[in-house]
C-alpha cells in the first residue's frame, strides 16, 4: 500500500494549504451572529471582531512555522524512502549523508532549527518577510517532497 493510496499526500498538501489562509479556517468570514438574530429591518449593531487585529500575523507565521517542520518531515521520510528503494540523492552536499538514517535525520533536524531560527530573527524586522521566506521554503519543499514519493513508488529505480 503506497503512501498516495492511504491519502497522506493529499492530507499533508490539504494540510499546508490551510495553513497558508488561517482566515478562511478560522471562521473570521462568516458572520459574527446567526441570520437568525441579524434584525431584518433598520439598522444593523456595529460588528466588533472576535479577533485582535495584531494576533492574525502572529497566528499565521506560527501556522507557517509548523507546516515548515511537517513539510520537513515529509521531505526527510521520502528522500529516505526513495534511496531505500535505489534512488540517488539529487543534492551533492545531502548525498553523503542519505547512507545513514539516523544522522541523515539529525542533519534535517538540525538544518529545520537554522531555518526556523532565522525566520524568528528576520521576524523581529520585519514579520512579512519572515512570513514570505517560510512560504517559499514549504512550497519549494512540498514540491521535494512530492517528487520523491512519486520516485520512490516507480518500481526499479
């Protein structure tokens, strides 16, 4: 039974995607009172948001943070899936490393830490930008990702 069978592929890009659009989840878009209690006639009470306005990109960068560690963890399971299976690592300076699980898995683990520590430095400036790298990072790594599982289920390689 191959990963994609069981839907964990889909699960884990469905659960990145939702982490890109916390608003959307996190019910800020409906409406803050049932149709029921809205009045029908005349003028409607001002709405006051559930939600601190400076919370939601504190919200979302932590949201980016852990779909980063999770993307990691798909990255390091597949590369070590698809090299058990005859793969070659596609990165020179991962290559060496991809013989031996456990430091294979200490590597990635400690390369996870520099990316999220730098991503809180550059948050401290400028919290858009820290936003936008983990973003491309998890983008740039589901693809990695979903590479090696489709490498690592073609028989033969």
């Amino acid at each position: 039974m191959s990963l994609r069978s069981t839907g964990f592929i889909p699960a884990a890009l469905i659960s990145t995607a939702i982490a890109l659009c916390p608003a959307s989840v996190s019910g800020e878009l409906l409406p803050s009172r049932p149709l029921m209690e809205q009045p029908l006639i005349g003028l409607r009470a001002p709405v006051t948001p559930t939600v601190a306005a400076t919370s939601r990109p504190v919200d979302a960068f932590r949201a980016m943070r852990w779909s980063f560690v999770a993307v990691q963890v798909l990255d390091t399971h597949s590369t070590l899936l698809a090299t058990r299976g005859g793969a070659r690592e596609a990165n020179p300076l991962m290559r060496p490393f991809t013989s031996s699980a456990p430091l294979f898995i200490a590597l990635k683990g400690a390369s996870t830490w520099m990316m999220l520590r730098s991503a809180d430095r550059i948050a401290k400036r400028n919290p858009k930008a820290a936003f936008w790298v983990l973003t491309a990072a998890n983008a740039a790594l589901a693809v990695i990702a979903a590479r090696n599982y489709k490498v690592a289920g073609e028989p033969g390689r």
